[in-house]
C-alpha cells in the first residue's frame, strides 16, 4: 500500500436518506427501490405531537384546581390549538375610528356570510376588557391564514400590527397591565418585559390623556440581551418618551438614583421608589400548551420546583423596589401552585406583615376564573406525592424545600391566598394564567431604612474610606473597592443630551415653534459635530439616565423627534421625523398645514418611488395655505368626523417643495392613514387566493393553447381522428375549469 494521506471520495451533492424511510428497499432483480415519492415519503416532515402526558393529568387532578368534573374538560381544551386574539391600541387618537371599522366593515362581513349559511366564526368581543377594544376570534391563527373567508381580516390584523395599531395578544396575556391600574403619574417597572406585549398596555395607560405628556414613566426591563430589541422595536411603535429600556436579571435589578434640590441648594440624590411594577416571571408555562405543543412531552412535576427560587427571588427583588403603598403584579403562565401560590405565601410569611395580597376581582367585571388553593401538594419525578416537608425523602431535599409546601390549616386563613385568580383554559377558551395582586404598606423586615441626605454614592465611599483606614491602623490590608459592573452584550451608543447652548437648536425651536426645552433632546453619536437625529425623552428620564449611565445598562430610549436632511431650500438642516410625530407635533405650532380629505387621499396614494403631486392638483383652499408656506419639512392634519360620528384626526409628516407636496409616511402606515379616511386602498392590499386562482387559469389557457397548436400542426386523418376528438374535448374541459 502506498503510503500518504489517505482522501476519502465524498460526493457532496449525494442527498441522505431520511432515517423515516427506514433502512434500503429492492425489488427482486436486485434494483433500488426510489420510494421518496411514495405515501410514507410524504410524511417525513416532524410528527404530530401527542398531547397527552399522564404524569401531567394526575398531578393536576390531586391539586383540585378545578373541580373533578370539569377536569376532562379542562384537559380536552389544552389539547386544541390556542384562539387568536387582538387588541386595538387605547391611547392613539385613531383607536375609535379604528375599532368603528373593524366592527362596521370586517365583522359585519363575516356575520352576513355566517346569516347566508357559510361556515365562518364570527370574532367575539371580550367584555372585561375596557371600551371593547379586545377581542378573540375562536379559530386558529393557522385557520385565519388559510381560510378564503378571512383573507381580508387576515390582511388588515397584519398591516395594522406593523404600524402598531393593533396588538396580536394571548388574552389571558392582557389581564395583568389591567389589574395593575396604571395612571399618568405613576413610575412603573416591567421587571420581564420581553416580547413587550403588556410593556405596551403599560405605556398606553400611561398616555391616557392625550395631547400632554405624563409626569410618569415605565422603565421596561429584559435580563436577554437580544429579546431586549424585540422589546424595543415593540415600544418604539407606541411613540412614547416616557419609556426607557434596561438590561438586568431582575432578581438582581439595581438601584436607580434620582436627584432633588434640597433646601441649602445643594444637590442630592435618593433611591428611586416604583409606584407600580409588573413581575411576569419566567415559568414553565404549562398554561400554554394550547400554543407550545412541545411542552407535552417535557413536563414532569419538577420543573416547578426548578423554577421557584429564581420566581421567589424577582418577586422580592420588585417588592424592594416599590414604594410603600405601591403595587406589583406577580403573574405566570403557569398552572403549577409551586410557582404560584407558594411564591405568594414564602412572600407574604417572609414579609410580616408588611405586604398585604389584595382582590382583583373589581378589576376584571365578567371574566371567568378559579380562585387561588390554601392546599397544594408537591410530587417528584416517580410521581410520589408529598404533602408534608417532613414526608420528603433526603434523596429529594434539594429540589423540593420547606418554603415550597402550603401554610398550616391554622393560619392558611391568614395569608388569604383565595385572592389570587387562577384563569383555566376551558372557562373561555384561552390559555393557563394565574395573577396575584400584592401591596406594600411599610418596609419589609430584610430592608434598610434609608436616609435622604448627601450623595448616596459620596457617603457609602467615604464610609468605605475610612472603615479602610480603620484597618489600616490595625495592620490588617484593606478590602478591594468595588468593581464598575461589567454589561453583557452589545456595547451601546451612549446617550448624550443637549446643552442649553446647543447652536444649532435655537433654529429648529423658531422655524417650527417648538414648546420644549432643548434639554429634553439626546443624541447617540459620541462626536458632537454629528447630530444626525435627535430624540426627545421626558424631564424625568432624562434625570434617571445621566444618574444612572454607568450603573445601568440602558439600550434604548426616547422617541426619534428630528432627522437631518438635505435643505432643498429649507431654513433648517433638520425635518420633522414622522417615527416620533404623533408625540412631538403636540409640541409644534408652527409649519402646520390642513389639507382636505381628497386632498389628504392624493398624498397618501402618490409611494415614494412616484413623482409627487404638484400643488395645482390640490383643491383650493389647501393650494393657499401651500402658496403662502416656504419650502421645508411641514405637519399635515386632517380632522373631521368618521362614518359613525366620532372626531377623527389624522396627522403626518410631509415636505413642502417649491411646487410639490409629499407625504413622508411608510407604506404600512399609508395603508392606516387610508383607511380611516375612507380612501381607495386596492393598490395596496392583495388576496392571495385571487392571485392562485389567477395563476391557474393562466396556467390552463397555456396548455389549452399549447395542445391547439400541437393539433393544428398535425393534420387529421382517419387512423387518429378517434385521438383528435380526444384532445378536443379534454382542451374543452381545461376552458371551462
């Protein structure tokens, strides 16, 4: 044999053998059978999961969660596909117009084809959702996408989702910002706010008077760093200031300072207490079979267990955090008393009274729920049930604890666990949630009163000083200070704001008549000399960023007011930005235009890529307003009434050319802007099974058309006149269809 390396012969575009199809099949010469194409080929995709897990059914039927007849029910309902859902979101100006729509055109559509006897499910309104502006329609997101019938609804959640208008959210995911009964003034903390979903809710709340700007703020906080952008691109759709996104394991969350003005001048700073937090803690979300199928398999009855240290630590963490009289939400999505109510009770007795577990139920009129269990029991993975800590085996001790186990019959009436709420699938057909509302009336046991005085900071150093010189003198080596905390991830652009004597702002504030002080504005480019865009935040986040830059991994925050252009003849190097208009143009007196409704229609119809409408197209009393305004970036507001008699208000942003008008808004929210001015919106919207049906008749008038030919080509005669006729009637059969 020759020696060397030895080069195996692969033959990289030979494709494997599916394991599905088992092992090489042959026919009796001996030939390879190809039987990919075959009925066991077919189905080599993943395999159905079975949705049954007897480990799960009898460690839930001891807990009596529910009563022992409705059981099966219950479990029958987890084993279907979740329903979808949708929200209209309730602090834009458009929400009720919006909604007028949906009901009027969308759901009138479907009840009309379900009264002519087609087979179609008619959305249905969730009644303890405020000004009916939720809904739930009982098929499955799959169902909505493949269903002719809702094509058009499909269409429309879809567009409206990306212009941030609608929500597509698991109902029982909009309880929890509802029981949390959000004000304007209030300062709220999302400890585990990703994807954003009720982040969202939690800003709208806080926008409920619209037009002016909320004293408070909602720091939305993610310990991953990548759902951390999802949870911003989330945000940004709402268009709030008052919003700031942080970075943090939440059982860890540190302290925000804030500053204040004492008495003698001098500056200070103090712990920044939460009016309102929100704790959705990680869990193993049984409750959400119906949409994670895959859960099935994996469940065994310690993942709960796993998971109740981690759960019982952010709740904590939240409890510290809140001021006193504040509240916190402790919610999961799952069905497990180990992760709910146990860390509920290890709470409330770790406590001491000072927190205090409120009813929910005035919060949530008409909705169907269990009340919360006083008795729990807790199971291993053989499935032996533990009632008592005393009766676990020492094998178990380090994943079944004390703390996990329900309170004694004595004093069970004390912890008043039956306040929380427990939603089953089966009660109205969604998923498994389980909320519990808790309030803090004065400092726990494990805090530290705190003194508001000097620089926090500045007193716990020099404390530190002089403990070091302490040892100094007793020969012993001082303690190492503490270490900057060091941020995974990407690394941020910093956030640098304004300074009163920015140069370049006082034009802006004059050409547009701006009311907001230029302190309020940030960049995110270390080099001053380029100011790119400028985002505008709130007086009260702004305070929270610059005290907290270096302790805090701040990712996002502030809304994009402002981004430089060419000047194409404009006073000013920086336009109106249409991601932040809704928000600044409350703030803008100036460059603001009032075009009519066709007028409106005209510049939302005319895309990017078009040349724009000339000012002569306009209708009169627009073509004024725009011969007496100078080039630049402008607002367009329209306002009138919608079909149903509500006030309808309408604004972009725009640029005013010499002798043109453009509409400077995206396509998807083009679209938006359209629809709730009654405009023609076909250029923009397509049904896919009109266009598959369009494909296939073309398809056969090709081939009708092909065999035509073939027959023309070939002449008659008498031996295959028989097969002629043939070819006629089946082209026939192909025109018809």
């Amino acid at each position: 044999m020759p020696q060397g390396i030895r080069r195996k012969n692969y033959n990289k575009n030979r494709s494997k053998r599916p394991r599905a199809l088992g092992k090489m099949k042959y026919d009796e010469n001996g030939q390879q059978i190809d039987d990919r194409n075959t009925e066991a080929g077919k189905n080599l995709g993943y395999k159905d999961i079975v949705r049954e897990n007897e480990a799960f059914q009898e460690y839930y039927r001891r807990q009596l969660i529910c009563p022992d007849e409705e059981f099966d029910q219950m479990n029958k309902a987890m084993q279907q596909d979740l329903p979808a859902s949708f929200r209209v979101t309730g602090f834009r100006s458009q929400a009720k117009s919006l909604l007028n729509i949906i009901e009027g055109e969308f759901f009138k559509e479907l009840t009309e084809f379900q009264e002519k006897g087609g087979k179609v499910v008619v959305p249905l309104c969730l009644d303890w959702y405020p000004e009916r502006m939720a809904y739930q329609l009982n098929v499955t997101r799959k169902d909505i996408r493949r269903e002719e019938v809702y094509v058009r609804l499909h269409n429309f959640l879809v567009a409206e989702t990306e212009s941030g208008n609608i929500s597509r959210q698991e109902t029982v995911s909009m309880i929890p910002p509802l029981v949390l009964d959000v004000k304007p003034h209030h300062k709220v903390l999302d400890m585990c706010a990703a994807p954003g979903s009720k982040t969202a809710q939690l800003i709208e709340s806080l926008h409920q008077v619209e037009g002016t700007l909320p004293t408070g703020l909602v720091v939305a906080n993610d310990s991953n760093n990548s759902r951390c952008y999802m949870l911003t691109h989330q945000a940004k759709r709402l268009q709030s200031p008052c919003v700031m996104i942080t970075n943090h394991d939440a059982s860890i969350m540190p302290n925000f300072f804030i500053g204040t003005t004492a008495k003698d001048g001098e500056d200070s700073s103090q712990t920044l207490k939460f009016d309102r937090i929100l704790a959705d803690v990680p869990c193993t979300g049984d409750g959400t079979m119906r949409k994670n199928p895959d859960i099935w398999p994996k469940w065994n009855a310690v993942n709960g267990p796993n998971l109740h240290g981690i759960q019982y630590r952010i709740l904590k963490r939240g409890i510290e955090l809140l001021e006193i009289g504040g509240r916190i939400v402790y919610s999961t999505c799952s069905l497990n008393p180990v992760e709910d109510e146990a860390v509920i009770h290890r709470l409330l007795k770790d406590a001491e009274g000072s927190v205090e577990l409120l009813d929910v139920s005035g919060y949530l009129p008409g909705l169907k729920y269990r009340p919360g269990l006083s008795k729990w029991i807790l199971s291993d993975r053989d499935r032996s049930v533990y009632q008592r800590w005393e009766d676990v085996p020492e094998k178990h001790h380090s994943v079944l604890r004390p703390q996990m186990f329900p309170p004694d019959e004595a004093e069970a009436d004390k912890f008043k666990l039956n306040r929380c709420i427990r939603v089953l699938p089966h009660q109205q057909n969604t998923g498994g949630f389980f909320v519990a509302l808790l309030q803090k009336n004065s400092v726990c046991p494990w805090e530290k009163q705190e003194k508001v005085g000097k620089h926090r900071l500045q007193d716990q150093e020099a404390q530190s000083n002089g403990g070091e010189k302490e040892i100094a003198e007793k020969g012993e080596p001082p303690k190492k200070k503490a270490k900057v905390p060091r941020f995974m991830g990407f690394k941020e652009d910093p956030f640098i704001y304004l300074k009163e004597d920015d140069p370049n702002f006082p034009a802006i504030q004059s050409y547009y008549g701006l009311d907001l002080p230029v302190g309020c504005f940030l960049t995110r480019c270390r080099d001053e000399t380029k100011k790119n865009n400028l985002y505008f935040t709130t007086e009260q986040v702004k305070e929270i960023v610059e005290k907290n830059a270096e302790r805090v991994k701040i990712i996002n925050t502030g809304v994009k007011a402002f981004t430089k252009c060419d000047r194409k003849g404009s006073d000013v190097d920086f336009r109106i930005a249409q991601e932040g208009a809704l928000m600044t143009l409350n703030f803008i007196k100036n460059r603001r235009l009032y075009p009519g409704r066709s007028d409106m229609e005209k510049m939302l119809s005319n895309s990017d890529f078009d040349k724009p409408p000339e000012n002569s197209e306009m209708t009169e009393e627009f073509r004024e307003q725009l011969n007496v305004c100078t080039t630049g970036s402008v607002a367009l507001i329209f306002e009138d009434k919608d079909d149903h008699g509500d006030a309808l208000k309408v604004e972009i942003i725009g640029w005013k050319g010499k002798n043109t008008i453009r509409a400077y808004v995206p396509k998807n929210e083009r679209l938006h802007y359209l629809r709730l001015i009654g405009g023609d919106i076909s250029k923009f919207v397509t049904n896919k099974f009109e266009e598959k049906k369009e494909r296939q008749k073309k398809l056969e008038e090709n081939n009708g058309s092909e065999i035509c030919e073939e027959s023309s080509s070939n002449p008659p005669n008498e031996e295959d006149g028989r097969s002629i006729r043939s070819i006629s009637e089946e082209t026939e059969s192909l025109n018809v269809s």
